[in-house]
C-alpha cells in the first residue's frame, strides 16, 4: 500500500517535471510566470490524477456513474483544521443505497474508509471527519442493492493534516480511550431518524515521526466499527488513517427499531470497544 | 495632510542618511535594537502582528532577556536561527556576562526555532515537563510547515533543539540579585506552557498564554485555558509581556480581551452542540462577534473554533 503510493507519487513528479520542463522550453515569455499563475485548482488539475491510477485498483473496469442525486458529498473548500475536516454524504432515499467508499485521492492511505448499510437501515446521510494532507478531491462512490455504482466529488484545500501531530493533550487521549457517547437529534423529516456515535481514540496516522529514534509512531486507529439498533445492523465501517482524532459519525436514518444503540469497535491493536446506549445520551 | 507629507519627506531623508552612516552590515544591529528595556534590566522585543514571512524571519513573537549580576537568561528563542542571532547580538550589545539560561514558554516555531544558537552560546535550555514529547511529535511537521512560510533557506537551517532540562511545576532560577519564576502550566493554550516571572521588578513574560491585538491560537484546551486564567491573573506581576502585541502592558488588565475572547467562543460552541448543529455548520457562526476586535482573526479564529467544537462536545 504505502510502496504503490510511493510508486504513484513518483510517477506523477517525474509527469510533472515533464511538463514544467516542455513548457520552459516552449514558453518564451518566461517559465517562472507560467508556473507561478497556476492556481492550487489548476496545478491539482494539471497534475495527473492520483485517481485515474484509484479508479481501477479500488473498482476494477465497473463503470461509475456521475452526476446522478444518488449521493452527494459536502466538504468546506478551504479546511479550518487539516486534521479536522467535515465530510458529510447523502443519499438519494430512492436508490437503496449500501456500501459507501470515501476516497481523499492524494492522502498517503487515500481509503478513508468504507460504510456498508444494513437491509432496512433507510440511511440518509452521514458525516465524519477526516484529516486531509494535501490540496485534493475527495471521492465517494456509492454501490446500490442492484449493484451499480455511482460517483460524487469535490475538491478541498487543506495540507498537513496526516502528518500533523493528532493529540493536542496526549496524557488525556490515552486516559479517555475507548470512551463513546451516542447522541440523538430532532429531525424536521417524521421517519428519519438522527443521531451522533463518537469514540474517544487517538487514531494515530502512523506518519508522525519520533524525533528522538527518527522511527514513525506506529499507526494505531479504529479498523472495524459495527452500529446496531434495537438488536438489528445499521451500518458498520472498515476505517483507516485519514479518520480523524476521535471519530465521529452523525447518521440519518428511516429504519424505524426502536430500543437501545449498541457500538462495537476495534482498533489496530487488538483492542475491542463496545457500549449499549440505554435511553437518550446526550 | 500637506504638514503630513512633508514630515514623511523629513523620515525618509533621516532614514536614508541613517541607511548612509550605518551601512548594510548593521542589519543586525538594525534588529537587535529593537529591544527595548521595558523595566531595569529587563529587555523586550515587539514581534510582528503578522504570518511568519522570510522578509519577517518568523521574528512574529513577544521575546526578551533579563540581565542579573551574574548572568544572563533568554525568554523565548525566536522564529529563526537569524531571529535567535538578532537576539544575542542585542543581548552583547547591553552585557557581555554569559547567557546561562533560555527558557521556551512552549512549544511553537515562531518561540523556540532559534533555540540552537542559545545553546551554542553556552545556555542551558529550560522547558515544560511535556515540551520534549510535544516537540519530538511535531518537529518533523513543523519543518515542512515552516519551510512554507520561512521560507525552506531559514527553515533548513534549523535543528529543533528540544530542552535540557524540564520543570515539573515551579522552579526558582538565580541570575545573581535577582530570581526569576519559572512555573508549568496544565494545558491551556499548548499542553506546554510556561510563564516566567522576573520578582525584582515585577514583570512577567506570559509566552502564548497571554496574546493581545493577535487573536488568540487554541492548540491545547480551550477549558483548561480559561480554568487557568484566575490563577494567571493572581500573579503579583506590575506589567506583563504577552507572547504577541504590545511589549508591555499592565497586569491583570491585559488579560480583559482573551478572557473575553475565549469566553465568548466557549460560550457560542456550547450553544452550538445543545442545539445539535453540526461542526461545519457551527464553526462559521462561532465567536462573531469578537471579528474585528483582532487582527489575523479571519486565519485563527475558524481554527480555534474547530479545535473548542471538537473539545467541548465530550463535555
């Protein structure tokens, strides 16, 4: 994974240097104004895209259908925090849809994560917040009952959030580890459903170096998230290291069970979280 | 207007004659004089309100020195190893008595990316309990992060210098007639931060846990922060020399805006989670009403309002 990143990056430099070589020669005007008009957008675009090698590695010769409503991805242009960045999906209530892949194109690990939805869960929306190590698209693709999948995009400007060290206060990271809170929300629409699973974890990167031994601290991060409602699946998620410092997901669903949350986790090292929400936590 | 003008025009001339006299190769000398002797034997230079540029050299923070009879002790290192130089140099240009200590009040660039060239001089650097891990964490990123704005010429030429030796709580250092207090915060603005307190004259260097006219940056515990702030306040300090804005203002009253400040952001995020309104959404409302009581508040303030969001809804 990490050595086809590598690959990936060193192609796409090697592509870069290329150009900006053919266009020194070329440009009589003078290279530096032609490297330095480019807009973050327009190098992002320019450069060869990290997902024209995803596309294939992560779905083969399927086809994925653009610009449809059935899902729709919303992320803030400019990140406030690299580390902390909004992403919410919606789906079209319609389509049924099941599995979801969030792909952020140029982070070193650019599968964020991977939602499935249960039969019957109706869900409607979901966000969570994911670090962001570069200018990058973010991707979601979402694959209905029927098995067709679908694309979605947008670009976010934001740098650093991988490496960024994640703990602002590691001494209460490490004590509240595992700690979940379930929130429920009011919602306008009558069957559906809203509510807020957070999990206290660092959810290392793995791309922070320790100074002192110049090794990297070792990734450590929720891997499997399992989410049931009155006994029956919701959804779960299979997560990596672009999820951020303790992960957060907010739900819409129409699935109408009623009786307690219940959350499994587990992280890299072997550690199980589990909590039954009884009655309203907030 | 035209009496305006013309006592430009006179700057100028007295500027370049200036430029004309002292020459090129005080250009040293040029930043080392910006210290100012705030209180006897207590000296500080004003950082730039400013993003760290290679014009500025990252010279964007409060730093200073205190001169005892027997020694010398540097508060905070500078943004750059060219940063950390003017400061010695200015340091020479009062005494020539040995600069024992330097003492990082956390760990942030613009502070501490001139650390090397106090320790070449012979210093023993002095830091928080937690500044060793937080650096060794966050060296490598702040390199990148800083050849961005330094520029990779000034960056490079930094090797993050971590402490020597670290305070656990409150620790006395004697520069002969004259001590200085150094005390560990819990976290608060970083999970480092340190505060020193010169008694013989009544200053106090308050690094980042004190910032005027520059919006205040969360990078610790926006709680911590403000539980700590009483404790700040009952310091029997006559003046105090914010980590950034003015290099000395009178105590405790220069604390007023922060407080008010991170109360207000507090106040606006909690506000935000009962009601149930997602972070995305929260953080553009957050602390509105202080825009335009701060400079750089459009680059911290949606950060910091990110930061308390996803603090404060554990609470």
């Amino acid at each position: 994974m990490a050595e086809n990143g590598r690959n990936r990056t060193t192609s796409r430099g090697t592509a870069l240097a290329l150009t900006a070589s053919a266009m020194l020669a070329l440009a009589l005007a003078g290279p530096s104004r032609a490297e330095t008009a480019l807009s973050p957008e327009e190098k992002a675009a320019e450069a060869d895209s990290a997902w024209t090698e995803l596309k294939p590695d992560l779905f083969g010769d399927r086809q994925l259908v653009e610009g449809t409503d059935t899902i729709a991805i919303e992320a803030p242009k400019r990140a406030t925090d690299p580390a902390i960045v909004p992403v919410k999906l919606s789906f079209d209530p319609e389509m049924d849809v099941r599995k979801v892949t969030l792909v952020i194109d140029e982070n070193p690990s650019p599968v964020a994560a991977t939602f499935e939805f249960a039969q019957g869960a109706d869900m409607r929306s979901l966000s969570t917040r994911v670090r962001v190590n570069a200018y990058t698209d973010i991707h979601a693709v979402a694959e209905t009952a029927d098995g067709k999948l679908y694309v979605t995009k947008t670009f976010v400007k934001a740098a650093g959030g991988c490496a960024a060290p994640a703990a602002k206060d590691p001494e209460v990271a490490a004590r509240e580890m595992g700690k979940m809170k379930m929130r429920e929300f009011g919602t306008d629409e009558a069957p559906v459903h809203e509510a807020q699973l957070m999990i206290r974890h660092p959810n290392n990167s793995g791309l922070q170096k320790d100074q002192v031994t110049l090794l990297y601290i070792p990734a450590h991060f929720i891997t499997d998230l399992r989410v049931d409602k009155g006994g029956k699946p919701l959804f779960s998620m299979t997560g990596g290291i672009s999820i951020s410092e303790d992960p957060s997901f907010r739900f819409a669903y129409g699935a109408g069970d009623s009786g307690p949350f219940h959350a499994k986790a587990s992280d890299t090292e072997g550690a199980v979280f589990e909590k039954t929400f009884t009655g309203e936590q907030s | 207007m035209r009496g305006s003008s013309a006592r430009n025009a006179v700057c100028l001339a007295i500027a370049a004659m200036a430029i004309l006299v002292v020459g090129p190769a005080k250009e040293t000398a040029a930043a080392a004089s910006r210290f100012e002797e705030i209180a006897p034997g207590v000296y500080a230079r004003h950082g730039l309100v400013a993003e760290e540029t290679p014009e500025n050299q990252g010279a964007i923070a409060n730093i200073g020195f205190v001169v005892g009879d027997e020694a010398v002790a540097m508060i905070d290192s500078g943004g750059s190893v060219a940063d950390g130089e003017d400061a010695l140099e200015a340091i020479r240009r009062v005494t020539d008595k040995p600069v024992a200590y330097l003492i990082d009040t956390h760990m942030h660039p613009d502070h501490l990316f001139g650390n090397q060239v106090f320790k070449s001089a012979g210093a023993t650097i002095v830091g928080h309990r937690r500044l060793p891990a937080a650096l060794a964490a966050r060296a490598e990123f702040y390199k990148q992060s800083m050849a961005a704005q330094i520029g990779p010429e000034l960056a490079g030429a930094v090797s993050v210098t971590p402490p020597d030796e670290t305070v656990e709580d409150e620790r006395r250092i004697d520069l002969g007639g004259r001590t200085l207090v150094v005390k560990a915060w819990g976290t608060a603005h970083t999970d480092n931060d340190l505060t020193v307190f010169d008694e013989e004259t009544g200053t106090l260097f308050a690094g980042d846990l004190v910032f005027m006219d520059h919006c205040p940056v969360l990078d610790g515990s926006l709680k911590g922060w403000l539980a700590q702030i009483p404790d700040l306040m009952a310091i029997p300090a006559k003046r105090v020399v914010p980590g950034h804005g003015p290099v000395s203002a009178p105590w405790p009253a220069a604390i007023e805006p922060e407080r008010r400040y991170l109360e207000t952001l507090a106040a606006d995020i909690r506000k935000a989670i009962a009601a149930g309104i997602p972070l995305a959404d929260a953080v553009a409302d957050a602390a509105a009403g202080e825009s335009g009581k701060w400079q750089l508040f459009e680059d911290y303030n949606p950060r910091n309002a990110t930061a308390a969001y996803a603090e404060l809804e554990w609470e």
